[in-house]
C-alpha cells in the first residue's frame, strides 16, 4: 500500500502505537544500554545510616536505582535482592543458594541484579547497599570481573559510625558487632572496616550536631589523621544527618581506580609523601625498610611484641627459605594475614563452610600481579608506638651476616613456621578453630595479636608529633 504524501512532499511514516517509545527513544536507550553503567558502592557498619543516605539519593536524583542483597533469608535456601528505584517502584526478587557460601551468593545475587537493570535502559547509575558484614573490596573485586564491559565501579561512599575508632583498634567479632552474615560468622570486625577505608573514595562521617561545619575537623584530630592516611585520597563529608548527602558528592564522580585494591600497591601508609598531620594526639607512623630476607622463625617470634599499640599496618616482605615468594603483611585490630598477594581471598573466607576459593586478580585489575618488588617494606599506625623498639626487633629478624653468606641454599633448611603457600591454589591458614572443628577453608595466614579482651583503653591522649625510621 503506497503511504499518502505528506505536506511536504515525503512519505509519512507509520507512526508507533500509543505507548510504545518513537525509533529515536530506541536509539538512545540502546546506546544507553551499550555504555558501561556506573555503580556506587555505599557500605558502613551502621546499616540504617547507610539506609538513610541511600533513601536522600534516590529522592534527590532521578534515573537511580538503589539494590539491596538481604542474607537472613539464606537459612530459607535464598537471597532475596530488593530493587527501589527513583520513581518509586520496587520489585523483589529470590536467588537460590548455589553452594553454602553466603558471601558468594551474596555478590551474584548483585551481579545478576545489575545485568537485569542494566538491560532495561532505564537508568543512568545504579547504586548498591552492601550488607556490613560484605567486605567491600570483595565485592568490587567481583563484580569488576562478573561486569566487565557492562558496569564499573565508579564510587565507594563510607558511612561511618560512632565508635569507628573502637572497632579498627579492636578484637571484636563480626557476630559480637552485629554485622554478621552467618550464625557462625568469627571473622574479626576490625579487617571488614580496613577493607572499607581503603576502597573509600568518599566518607561520611557519623552525623551529629555541628557536623557540616569547619570546626570540625579541629575538634576531631585523631579522627581526621587516621583518615588522612588510611583514606587520603576521599572526599570526606560532614552531614548533619545522613539526608543532607547529595547525588554530586556520591553519584558518578568517577573516583574510584582499580588499583586503590592492590595490596602492593604504593599506599599511603607505605608511602614516604604521606605523613600524619601535626594535630594527631598520641598517634604515630613508623616505616620500615631493609634487603635482607627475613628469617621466619624471629619474625613469627615477634608477631606478638610488633603487635603492640598498633592500629593497623600493612606491606610485603621476603621470607629467607622462599625469596621467590613475596609475601603480604596485613593487619587491623587483633587480626593479622599473611599469604600470597595473587592469592589473598577476594571474599570473606573466615566463616565456617565458606567454601569460596582465594581469587586469582587478574593483571589488568591488579597490575602489581606481575610486579615482584625486592626486599622489606612495612608500616606501622598506632598509638604511641616506639619507633626505636619496632625498628630493632625487626632488624633482629633479618638475617645476620653469617646466615647470608651461607647462601639460599642453607637458607631453606631453616625453621619456618609459617604454612607453605601454595602459588596456584591459595594460601592456607591458622585461624582460629571453629566451633564444630570443621577445616578453615584455604586462606592467608591469620594470627591472634594477643589484644586483651575489650581492646587498649587510652588509646588517644595529646602527644607528640610522629616519628618515622627506616630499617638497614
């Protein structure tokens, strides 16, 4: 059938029906669906306050949709995934337990969220409220290898809450702080906040009265100096409450890098540019450097006496019976792990029949994969730390001048504690026993600090500036 001319002398063209989107809202969704979308991450041990602010962006924006995974449904044999979105629906939706890892169930339930929201085309970011009991850096770590191509992580937003300080400096568990996935769930609260720091590229700070004022940070200067180190480069934001957030400060700021996740990468704490500011009380950073391997015995001799006052620390060093094997050092509260950075787990592994695997990082998310960097290097935050201590008893667990001249070859029949880290399966562990005895899945080494119970009390009285030492 030949179409009437139109007016103008062109073939009219048939005309979509009532409700169906014109050939150019078809385009455009396309290519919407075609760009990477943007995700933000919000995470945080106070979930309602987390809650909150999501509930300010989602009224404050528009084309946004807020996912939230729910794991107390997994004793019913599912994660139920709830989806709310600017305009006001909200649909819900069950993911059957594939094994018996929540946390894995947990990130693809998320994963398989997005890719559904993603096809729509409806939205122009998408924001994802983690359980605080999901280490942060897991899940991005998932979910840039499950989306590749389909989104990016682009934000990291971290609400604090009152008694931060408390739990990095910590022995509490994540069952004992609330945050807990499982029944079961004894990995340590104070990892889980670290992990959060360091992903962050903007923190909200617990709201209260004053807040959003510059006084603030003068009246807060332990607070301010942990964060200038543990998270330099985050916009930190002072709300009132957590409805005074904006979509500017956390929605695509396109913050975010990949490598904030690599565990050798030059991070603030290693780096010599970065230094405590003057107002820090009793807190002090000490760093650390020397050649020499390490001889393992010594070093597992002094895990308890380097332990002392620290906050947090972190860094590589050389085991003399494995200089092939660059090991990482890390630690937060009363926990500490040692393994292999390739294999260092890319989800929560403490949880008794967790039977997820340490992820292998691929190289274009971690460069540092391929990076074998020489010698020792450590760093220590805490409060009141003795430069000089620290300094000597870990020059005396360097090899000595006897034992380096004997050669690799004498080195490997010294004693090592430490258990053998397998490069192609992951690194095993001494965590604490479970209450069933069950076998700890593989992971990186974790030891107890010996913190007493409840943690040090007078952690933050007024003191000096912080010193900084190198080892030989």
């Amino acid at each position: 059938m030949t179409p009437v001319p139109s007016p103008q002398g062109h073939s009219s063209r048939p005309q979509p029906a009532p409700g169906q989107p014109t050939p150019l809202r078809r385009r455009s969704a396309v290519r919407q669906r075609q760009r990477p979308v943007p995700l933000t991450v919000l995470c945080g041990f106070d979930r309602h306050a987390v809650a909150d602010a999501a509930a300010a962006l989602l009224l404050a924006g528009s084309r946004l949709a807020l996912i939230w995974a729910d794991p107390f449904t997994a004793e019913l044999g599912y994660v139920q995934t709830r989806v709310t979105d600017s305009d006001g629906r909200c649909t819900d939706q069950a993911v059957g337990l594939g094994h018996d890892c929540v946390s894995c169930t947990l990130h693809a339930a998320i994963a398989r969220t997005v890719r559904r929201l993603r096809r729509t085309g409806r939205y122009d970011a998408i924001l994802i409220h983690l359980h605080p009991g999901i280490e942060a850096d897991a899940a991005i770590d998932v979910l840039a290898a499950d989306l590749t191509g389909l989104a990016v992580v682009d934000t990291v937003a971290l609400s604090l809450h009152s008694g931060w300080l408390d739990d990095l400096d910590g022995d509490a568990t994540a069952l004992a702080r609330g945050i807990a996935l499982t029944g079961d769930d004894d990995r340590f609260a104070a990892p889980i906040l670290a992990a959060a720091l360091a992903a962050a590229t903007v923190v909200i700070a617990p709201p209260g009265p004053g807040r959003g004022s510059d006084l603030v940070e003068r009246a807060l200067p332990v607070e301010n100096a942990l964060l200038s180190i543990l998270a330099p480069d985050a916009i930190r934001l002072y709300p009132a409450t957590p409805f005074d957030v904006t979509t500017t400060q956390i929605v695509r700021t396109g913050r975010f890098r990949p490598e904030m996740l690599d565990p050798l990468a030059s991070r603030a704490l290693l780096d010599p540019r970065h230094t405590l500011p003057a107002a820090c009380g009793s807190l002090r950073l000490v760093r650390w450097r020397a050649g020499r391997p390490i001889h393992p015995q010594r070093l597992h001799d002094a895990i308890a006496e380097l332990a002392d006052g620290v906050i947090r620390s972190t860094g590589y060093l050389r085991l003399a019976t494995r200089p092939h094997q660059v090991v990482y050092w890390d630690s937060a509260g009363s926990s500490l792990v040692l393994g292999l950075p390739e294999t260092v787990p890319a989800a929560p592994a403490g949880i008794p029949g967790n039977s997820r695997r340490p992820q292998h990082r691929p190289a274009e998310h971690h460069p540092s994969g391929l990076r074998q960097p020489a010698g020792n290097h450590l760093a220590f935050l805490g409060s009141d730390l003795d430069s000089e201590h620290i300094q000597q008893v870990l020059d005396s667990c360097l090899l000595t001048d006897t034992e380096l001249c004997a050669g690799p070859a004498a080195w490997r029949h010294l004693d090592d504690p430490f258990p053998r880290w397998d490069e192609d399966h992951g690194s095993t562990a001494a965590d604490r026993p479970a209450p069933d005895a069950r076998q700890p899945t593989p992971r990186p080494t974790q030891h107890d600090l010996l913190c007493p119970p409840g943690g040090r009390a007078g952690r933050y009285p007024d003191g000096q500036a912080p010193e900084s030492r190198s080892g030989r």
